[in-house]
C-alpha cells in the first residue's frame, strides 16, 4: 500500500480493523491526549476522532500503535528497506546474492527525491489559528504539532534536495507570546540536522527558509527520526520506505513535502528568539520554557479532506516507543559498521532513551594475555559517545559477550551480566562538565551534565544477592530497603531540599562500610519511594536513570582516588531523588481523568481501551 496522505493511511488500517473511529465531540484540549495515552497502553488500534471540538478537520492518532502495525503499514516495502541497508552496508553482497537482492536497483531508483511545481498540499489555504490547537498536559505552553515534519533548505545550495534536512523537531503552534496568526515556536535540540543549515544562514545573515508539514506518508514521520547511515538522507530513505520518489515543492520558499495533509511555511530569522514551552516531553517530566528559534510564517496550505495525526509524548511507553522498535529493527545491523568491534547498541526506552545506553564490545588487544580487565571496551565506548545522538548517552553500560549469549534487549539479564562482573574500583569512567540530552534537568544547566561508562569483562567476581542481606541497617531517615533485581536494592530516603542533602548519601556509604557482606548487593539506589522503584523494572530504570547526575549523584561504599581515578570498594549508591532543580513530573488532570473515565463505562467500541 503506497499511502500519498493520512486518509490513504486511515482507510488501510480501517480495511485492516486496525481503527476506531469516534464520531462524538472530542476537546484536543487535554480529552483527546488522556484517550491516546490510554488506548496505546491498553494495545489499542488507531483512532479516527471526526467531530473535534473547535476545529473542522479531523484528527488521528495512534497510527503507529504497536510495532505490528507499524510493520503492516510499511508491509510493501519494509524488506525491501531491510536489504538496500545490508547492500549500503556490504556491497560485495550484490553478487554473491543476486536472488536475494534482485529488487535492490529498483528500490534504489524510488528514493531520490524529485521537485514538482504543484502537488496535492496545496489545495487550500487556511489560517494558522485554524490549524487543531491539540494540548497534551495540563503545564503546557499551549498547542503543539507533535507528529511534524521540520523541512529545512541548506542556505548554500537551496536547490540541492540532497541536502534537505527532515527531522521532527517540537513546534509550538499557539501560547507564549507568539502571533497566533504569524509565528510558531521551532525546539530543536542538540546535534540536529537543522542546527548546521541554522549556523549557515547566520554566517550569511539570512533568513532560514523552514517548511513543517504534517501527514502524508507515514514514511516521512519515521525518516524524520530515523538515524541514518553516510551517505543516506532523510528523503531517499523515506522514498525508499513509501515504495515511491519523494516529491518536493519548488518555489520561493523551502522545499515542501507535496503530498503532506498540512503545511506551515515560512522562515527563521536566525539571530532571533522567543520563549518556547513548557512540553511535556518523553522523559516523563515537562522541558520547560527557554528561548528557541520561532517562524515567521507565509503559509498555511491543506490537501483537500486532510487529516492531522498526531501523538502524545510523556513517560515511555507512549506511541514513540514503537518508532525505537521499528527503528532498532532497522538500525541494529548498521552498528558493527558505524562503530568497529561494537555488536550492538540499545537506548533504553523506559530510561526515556538518551539517559540509559547498553552495549555489546568486543576485547580483540592481545588476548594472548588473557587481561581480565576493559581495554579496547574503553576504546569503543568512546567512539560510541563521540557519535551523532548516541553521544547524548549519559550512562553507558558495556561489556564484551564472546559466547554470543547476550540479548542486548532483555534488560534486566543484561545489567546483571555485567554487575556479576564489575568492579568499582576500576570500571567507572566519568565524564563531567559536558553536553547531555536537552530535555535532561538532571544536570547542571540546559545541555550541561556529565557521563559516566560503566565497562565490565570477564569471568564473574560475585553472585547476586536474590534477597536482603540478613541485619541491614540504614541511617536516621531511610527505610524499606526492597529488592529491584537480584543485585539491585532500592532505599527510601527523605525528599531531597538542597546541598545539605548531599550529606544523605555519604550517610548511607559510611553506615554501609561497617557492615557484613554486602559483595551480593553492588548497586543501591536511593529514592523517594522504594516500594514504586521496586513495583517494576521499568520504574526503577525510569527513576533511576532519568533522576541522577553521575558526577553529582554517584558516591559508594569505601570511596578512592587512584591516579584522579574514582572508585569504591563497596556497593555504588545512585541518589535519585526528585532534586529541587528537577523540571517537574507528568501528571493528568484530574477534570479530564474524570470525563475519560466516565467514556469508559459507555460500552462502545473505544471504551474497553478506556
């Protein structure tokens, strides 16, 4: 199926029974994104809202409900992406597997991108207060496209499609201080494509022309976040994807997706801010107002009968949590290539990606010394960080699997894997004073933080503890020790008020340090509540690894300083309490939790999602 719009999509996955449609009204304000949030987590199928409160276009939602649909909707074509990557990767591959790749030459010819001079977007013009005003959360600075399409023209060759940047950067339609018939906020964040064509145009003191389009083929929204390998655009691997060329708008103006639902055209006066935010974003708490870049819009186009999709970002798992599996499937043969002797990378999604990375190395120096300690894992997890948005990670957990027995994916058996075979003392390695995430307030300022790797090898040096160890005793102030995982302890402690806090975790180590055994027991968190820390994997990876600064919240049991090397003897202690300069948590309103709930006793067919 070779979707061209948002109602090709919505018509497939009907004729799938893939789609709910709600015909009743539905408030983008709030309403729309409680039903999202629970229909994706319930496994719901996508949904068709056709009467919106306050605006005449319809909108659709969870289109990418779960990595089946997503495969279904790219079911023409997702093999056919899968075997042009191996080729990229390996072109000896041709020739010694003609059968195999026999459709590779024709695949290639759908991705360039080709200009036209009109195309199906631009059947209507409307005005930009017109566009649905969807808010997700109740802090939100106003309403957001969450599902756009950010096309932005390289002011050194503004003809060259092969250098258009597509990528789903945050765009605020309405609030703050914005004209809401002439300006929406543009958020992108570090190491982003459209950053470079930014630093261009302000070395030319020219405006960037900028075009955000919604809908289409849904291959434009995943090649908008897809991580690419050299060499391959954004737009040759969406035409690829979709099974057709890519065909953009030419005109005095960026490039233009033809074929989109909606689009908002513009510019970007590159020496010019206006406050963006607050957004609840995928981390699971709000990024809250900074200045950001903002348009200056010319346009508003609409296909005729179009469509808004849209999503909803908050804690994962939220419907992003199926483009990270679709794009893993993707990208996880890529990664020996990228990066030499790296097997496999994962971001861990319910960590909210960027906090939490894993990978699988390999010890290839001289090992007929049979060294017992990381050497070349040290090496590849510094070429992991110093690469695209991987290098966002900021903790990172390596280790070697020369039995090829690891399943990077199963989480909980990786992190053990490596806690049977760590030793503090040696195989920590920070980073302070750098660049993290910028939806990360764990740090020190906005992209400021620090990084730590945490690289382990060899044989086993303990067992984990799959109890409490016998007589544990806490300081003044924490309680209810309770087992995350075999290893894993997390300890209630009281709220954290400011740097005489700090204190708490020395407490903890110097209390710990004159204690029995505790080899069982490496990894101790320490939290607002260690009964929802312990309830799940998820929770504990969520609280733990979203909430800490490495430089700042890591101390241990029996602390040294070798060489400016920091290490403990005894067990590490992550402080992950919320800290006062935390941005602050997701959380519903309780109106519209109420007026979901009661959407839920109806009995229709949305209400068993509900």
């Amino acid at each position: 199926m070779k979707h061209r719009s948002t109602r090709d999509v919505v018509e497939d996955l009907r004729a799938g029974g893939r789609l709910i449609t709600v015909e009743d009204e539905v408030d983008p304000n709030l309403e729309m994104a409680e039903i999202q949030r629970r229909v994706y987590l319930r496994g719901g199928p996508a949904i068709l809202f056709t009467n919106v409160r306050g605006c005449k276009f319809p909108m659709a939602s969870n289109l990418f409900a779960s990595l089946d649909q997503a495969r279904y909707l790219f079911r023409d074509t997702l093999e056919r992406v899968r075997r042009l990557i191996e080729v990229k990767l390996d072109p000896s591959a041709l020739p010694k597997s003609p059968l195999r790749y026999a459709g590779v030459p024709m695949t290639a010819l759908t991705m360039l991108p080709r200009f036209t001079r009109r195309g199906a977007v631009q059947a209507n013009q409307c005005r930009l207060s017109e566009l649905p005003g969807l808010k997700s959360w109740p802090m939100d600075g106003g309403s957001f496209v969450t599902l756009p399409q950010v096309l932005s023209a390289d002011p050194t060759a503004p003809e060259n499609l092969m250098r258009v940047n597509l990528g789903m950067y945050r765009v605020q339609l309405a609030g703050n201080q914005y004209d809401p018939e002439a300006q929406v906020g543009l958020h992108y964040q570090i190491h982003r494509g459209i950053g470079v064509h930014h630093r261009e145009a302000m070395d030319r003191n020219e405006s960037l022309q900028v075009a955000v389009t919604v809908g289409g083929s849904p291959a434009m929204s995943l090649a908008a976040v897809m991580p690419l390998p050299e060499g391959l655009t954004e737009l040759t691997f969406a035409g690829a994807l979709s099974g057709r060329r890519v065909r953009m708008i030419r005109g005095s103006h960026a490039p233009v997706y033809a074929d989109a639902d909606f689009a908002i055209v513009g510019r970007v006066d590159p020496n010019a801010t206006m406050p963006e935010g607050p957004f609840g974003d995928h981390l699971g708490y709000y990024s809250l107002q900074h200045p950001f870049p903002f348009m200056k819009v010319d346009h508003v186009w609409h296909r005729k009968d179009a469509i808004w999709p849209f999503t909803v970002v908050g804690r994962p798992p939220q419907e992003d949590t199926t483009f990270g599996q679709l794009i893993h499937e993707l990208t996880d043969p890529i990664i020996p290539t990228v990066i030499p002797g790296v097997k496999a990378v994962h971001a861990v999604d319910a960590a909210g990606v960027h906090p939490l990375l894993l990978a699988i190395g390999s010890e290839r120096y001289m090992p007929y010394l049979r060294v017992k300690e990381p050497q070349e894992l040290l090496t590849q997890a510094n070429a992991i960080l110093g690469n695209g948005q991987l290098s966002l990670a900021k903790y990172l957990w390596i280790t070697d699997d020369p039995d090829d027995s690891l399943k990077i994916h199963d989480i909980g058996a990786f992190m053990q894997h490596i806690l049977r075979r760590v030793d503090w003392r040696r195989d920590l390695h920070f980073q302070t004073k750098t660049t993290i995430d910028t939806l990360d307030y764990s740090g020190t300022g906005m992209n400021q933080g620090s990084k730590v790797v945490v690289a382990a090898t060899g044989q086993p040096i303990r067992e984990l503890a799959t109890e409490l160890p016998a007589g544990l005793s806490l300081p003044d102030g924490m309680s209810d020790p309770r087992l995350v995982m075999p290893g894993v302890i997390a300890v209630s402690a009281t709220p954290f008020t400011g740097d005489s806090s700090k204190a708490d975790v020395r407490a903890l180590a110097e209390r710990l340090a004159g204690q029995g055994d505790l080899s069982g027991v490496p990894l101790i968190t320490l939290c607002d509540d260690s009964e929802f820390a312990a309830a799940t994997l998820n929770n504990w990876l969520w609280l733990t690894f979203t909430r800490s600064n490495p430089a700042m919240d890591v101390d241990g049991v029996g602390v040294q300083v070798v060489d400016k090397h920091w290490g403990c003897r005894g067990p590490l202690i992550i402080d992950a309490r919320v800290k006062p300069h935390h941005a602050p948590l997701l959380v519903e309103d309780a109106e519209v939790t109420a007026k979901v709930d009661a959407r839920a006793t109806r009995g229709d067919e949305l209400a068993k999602y509900l």
